[in-house]
C-alpha cells in the first residue's frame, strides 16, 4: 500500500467528532505500558560482509539499504485519506476476532516448534477468519515464510537503563531492530530515540497511552496514534516518516486494524515473544535460549521488551545463534505489503 504523508485538517477532525459512536470505557493502564529503550549509533564506516550483501534487495534503494554498515530507509510520507469516510467502521466496532480470548482482545500468535533438524512443525495457528483479516489490510504477523529471515521488534515504555546496553549489542552485531515508542518513552527517553535515529533502526507508533484500543472510540484511537506521532515530531522533526503501528499490548480487531490503514499506518503483530515484561519476575537465561531455539521460523517477527534484563544479558547471544542458523536479520520494511 503506497503511504503519502498527511496531517488531519480541521474540518476532518469536526466531521470525525460529529461521526463518532458513544465513547466506551477506556482501560486503565495509562502513561507507562509494559516497554523500555535508550540510545546507540550502528556502524558508518564498516565493510559489508557478504551475507549482508545478500539480504540487500536489487532495487534496494526503493524502501531500505545497507551502506557502509547502516541501514538507510527511503519511506514514503504517510498517507491519512483514508480517514475522509469511516462509514465501514460502525459494523466492526468492538466485535472481537472469532478466536479471540473471552474478554481479551490482546494478541496472541500461533505455536511453530523448530525440530533438531531445522524443519518447523505449525502445530496451530489463529482462525482463518483472522489471518484473512490481517492480510486485508496488510497487516504484519509473519514475515517472509519462505526465506530464512526474522525481524527484530521492541516495545519501548519505560527506561530502566537496559537500552544503552541492548543498543551497543545491535550495533555490534550489526542488526537493526525497530522500536515502537509510547508517549511516556518519548517524552523521557529523547537521547535513546536519538540514538536509535541516528544507528538506523526504525521508530514505530505505539500510542501516547497503553490504552486497549479495542475498547475506545474512533475519536480517542486517531488522538492516540496521532498525538504520538505529534508529540515524537516535536522532538525529532528530522525523524523518517512514522509508517508502522503496533497496538498496546497487541489489542486488536477488524476495527482496529480498519482504523489503522486509514490512517495511513501499517499494524505490525509479532509471532513470537515470551513473559519478558515483569521486572522483578524475569525468566533463566537457559530458558529464554531454549525457548528462542524451539520458536525460530522462517518470517520471525520477534517481540522483546527492552526493560527485561534477561533479554538484555541474552541479546548478543541468541542473534549469533539465530545467525548461526543461517538466517539474517533485516528491518521489518523488508516485509512485502499489498
């Protein structure tokens, strides 16, 4: 879906305001989410090996390249039009996926388990109903099943000053991550955001709140994703142009999803993570690397929270054994969408 750039004119917003359904309750978990990130800078001045060379697409310079060591992206501005006719919203709203949890809209990805010999068994995965919906609106679950690569996500809410850390990893290692950033995190973060800026990774939408979207009205959605977008624009007005979305503790539905495209944003899901979030419960090292082993796929959009401090201690080792797989790991701008 090609994105041109568009801020929300005035009228827009009054049309939006006289449209809207009756506000439902928002959920309680606002300010701070289950996230963390700090600042770093990847390598200019390093030759390319050739694996890197490799995972660099012919017409790279379309959406992202590998120079000197750096990841560079050439994003189109952001494409908002959609948000002229919400009339299709109405029938979506606060309609749950068909496999969705009692009471729980939060995401939940399907179970793969990588055998010794490196093939993956699915041994479920979400309702067809749901991957027919995602792939509607060109939302990110999986990346690319038939090639032997994997995606690097954070979800950035709170500082706990594991990032500087987890940054000077990425850049040792020379892999680029793209981290979604609340409000809370932008606002009290700046030196980590610039430093992700600056060593290449990518900067992603995940609300001003960790509201559950699911719950709210259109109204309050587009003030969320908007207002963050305002408000990491504010400090970082050279930044590239925000594309991609991720809802708060991955609430999501048709509606969700519906909102997020005419709004011109990509939602990406993950379809592996673990119980990273609770800092004073934090899984074994051998744990979390046994569980990455089982979980590797082709397509991996892995989701870690940076404030975990055993994701922190373990980073460099499970990209050397990912790698050591035979896969690469390439910014989530490589995912082809419709």
């Amino acid at each position: 879906m090609k994105r041109v750039f568009s801020i929300l004119p005035a009228l827009a917003l009054l049309f939006l305001t006289a449209c809207s359904p009756e506000p439902a309750q928002v959920s309680q978990t606002v300010g701070v989410g289950r996230e963390t990130a700090p600042a770093v800078s990847l390598p200019t001045d390093s030759m390319q090996t050739e694996a890197e060379e490799a995972a660099v697409p012919e017409d790279s310079g379309k959406m992202w390249d590998l120079v000197n060591g750096k990841y560079v992206y050439d994003f189109p501005e952001r494409d908002a039009g959609g948000l002229a006719d919400l009339s299709d919203l109405a029938a979506l709203q606060y309609v749950p996926f068909e496999d969705a949890s009692s009471g729980n809209n939060d995401w939940f990805f399907g179970q793969r388990i990588r055998n010794s010999d490196g093939t993956v068994n699915v041994v479920w995965d979400r309702y067809p109903s749901t991957l027919a919906a995602l792939e509607k609106y060109d939302a990110i679950y999986l990346g690319d099943e038939t090639q032997k690569v994997v995606y690097l996500t954070f979800d950035c809410g709170y500082e706990t000053g594991t990032m500087t850390t987890i940054l000077d990893t990425l850049k040792a290692k020379n892999v680029p991550a793209t981290f979604f950033v609340n409000g809370h995190y932008v606002e009290s973060a700046q030196d980590m955001i610039r430093r992700m800026i600056d060593e290449g990774h990518i900067i992603a939408n995940h609300c001003v709140n960790h509201y559950d979207l699911t719950t709210v009205t259109s109204d309050k959605f587009i003030e969320e994703v908007q207002g963050l977008e305002d408000i990491f624009y504010t400090y970082f007005p050279d930044a590239d142009p925000m594309l991609y979305f991720r809802p708060p503790s991955g609430a999501t539905n048709e509606w969700v999803l519906n909102l997020a495209d005419k709004m011109g944003y990509t939602t990406v899901l993950w379809s592996w993570a673990h119980r990273d979030f609770v800092d004073d419960d934090q899984p074994g090292h051998a744990e979390t690397i046994q569980k990455i082993k089982q979980g590797l796929h082709n397509g991996c959009v892995y989701l870690l929270h940076p404030e975990s401090t055993t994701n922190t201690a373990i980073l460099g080792e499970m990209i050397d054994w990912i790698r050591s797989q035979g896969y690469e790991f390439l910014p989530i701008c490589a995912i082809e969408t419709n």
